[in-house]
C-alpha cells in the first residue's frame, strides 16, 4: 500500500496480515525475520502514540541494534525500509561478535 499510515489501526490494516493488535505485528514481526525484530509503538514525552519503532537484540553479542523510529504519516513501505535495515544490521553485529571467535576455536 502506498497510502499514508496515520495511525496504528491503518497500520494493521496496511500490512494486511489480519492483525488487530501491537502483540500480533510484535509476534509476527518476530518470528518471520532472521534477526527476530521487535516492533512496538512509539510514544512522545507526553506518552501520546506518535508512530512505531523497531529494533532487535543480537542473540550471541552484547550488542542491540539502532531502533528505528517511523513517525507518523509514514508509508508502508518506510516500515519495511527500516526492518530490512534492522536485519542487516543485527547480522553485522552477530558477525562482528562470533565470527572471528569461531575461526579462533576452530584453529586452535
């Protein structure tokens, strides 16, 4: 969809996957990533719902990645702009944190 999202119900209703609530697209957004994403709604100082956020922890690293604040209106395909970005950069975090200790243990 390429239609303004201005708030979270258009939100779910853009990604047409049927959810209805944040723990649905937080679950799905989860499970059917590599990095296992978060997605949670962004709020301002006031506590009032301003747009989404997403992120990951790196499994294997001290490591999180940059969250990923999408303020509304935003488009659909900013969303997942900044999920693909998400991914990438939780696998150079991984990488960065595992990769050269296993080459070390396997040549030692």
């Amino acid at each position: 969809m390429n239609y303004p999202i201005n708030n979270i119900p258009d939100f779910y209703k853009a990604r047409s996957f049927n959810e209805e609530t944040m723990q649905q697209v937080t679950k799905n957004t989860y499970k059917y990533t590599n990095c296992g994403a978060w997605c949670a709604t962004a709020h301002d100082d006031q506590c009032e719902v301003i747009g989404v956020k997403v992120g990951s922890i790196v499994e294997g690293s001290d490591a999180g990645t940059e969250v990923h604040t999408l303020k509304f209106p935003f488009k659909l395909k900013d969303f997942w702009t900044a999920l693909d970005n998400v991914e990438e950069e939780a696998e150079m975090l991984w990488n960065e944190a595992n990769v050269d200790n296993e080459n070390y243990l396997n040549e030692s």
